[in-house]
C-alpha cells in the first residue's frame, strides 16, 4: 500500500507539477462511524469502561473546517511539490478518549485497551512548510473539535 501510494505521488508531481497533500486524521461532522473519533464518541456519554482497541498509538488530528481551508490555500497557491496537512501535534488515542470523557464530565470511567500493541506508533505530520508556503494554519484544537461534537448545539423552536 505504501509504496503503491509513493508511487501515485511521484506520477502525480513528475506528470504535472503539481501539488501531493498529504493529510492527518480528519475528524469532524459528517465524518466515517469507522475512525478511532467516532467509536470513542459513540461511547461518551456512557457507562463502564470506555473500550478501544489499542489506546496507545500517537496520531495528528484535523478538524474538517481546517483541512478544508488548507486545501483552498494549496489550490489557490503556486508553489508545488509534497505538503503535509495536519494539526502538527500528536495526541496518543488515550488522549483523545480522556479529552473526550473530561468535555462529558465522565473523567472518572475508565479505558481500556482491548488489543493492546507491543510496540510504539507515533505519526505526527510536520507542517512548516506548508505554513511558510502557502500561510495556512490549523485554527481548531483537538479538544475544541471533540468539544463541538459533544456538546449539541441548541435548537431553535
């Protein structure tokens, strides 16, 4: 898979000297029930143990709102080339998931890791570079994202 992906990056650039994005974890509404956001929001509010399959794993998160201005800047830019789209920081899955249950006011429950791996996986995307070249920043935290999803905006009546 990566090296298939590799691949269509470099006809990508070679081809058309164009531009190859390469993005975080995207999270926000609309998003897929099956990423590691939506089965911990699935379980907050709850009861019992919050369950995952493997708490530890570090990845970058982007809200969809940030992606989405990311992509406008890079299609409206000129530079070309490989460009990460990202938060720039790294939240373990356990971060997330206490993140998520403090916002409920569930701090107290506990997480647990079904299939707990014996190794580290740390995936953060370095972003400088698409900030110094085309000004686009991430405006939207981890937590003000999980914070939205949670909290349900009123209704009018």
């Amino acid at each position: 898979y990566t090296r298939t992906k590799r691949e269509c990056e470099l006809m990508v650039l070679d081809r058309s000297g164009g531009v190859v994005l390469r993005l975080a974890n995207l999270y926000g509404p609309g998003m897929s029930p099956n990423n590691v956001v939506s089965a911990i929001l699935a379980q907050v509010p709850g009861v019992g143990e919050l369950r995952l399959w493997n708490a530890s794993p570090v990845r970058d998160f982007l809200w969809i709102d940030d992606a989405a201005a990311g992509v406008a800047a890079v299609a409206l830019g000129q530079a070309t080339g490989i460009y990460n789209l990202g938060s720039g920081n790294g939240y373990s899955i356990r971060e997330v998931a206490d993140t998520a249950l403090a916002l409920a006011g569930q701090s107290d429950r506990r997480i647990l890791s079904t299939h707990p791996a014996g190794r580290s996986s740390h995936l953060t995307l370095a972003i400088d570079k698409t900030v110094r070249d085309f000004g686009w920043k991430p405006k939207t935290s981890l937590k003000e994202g999980l914070e939205r999803l949670i909290t349900p905006k009123p209704t009018h009546q």
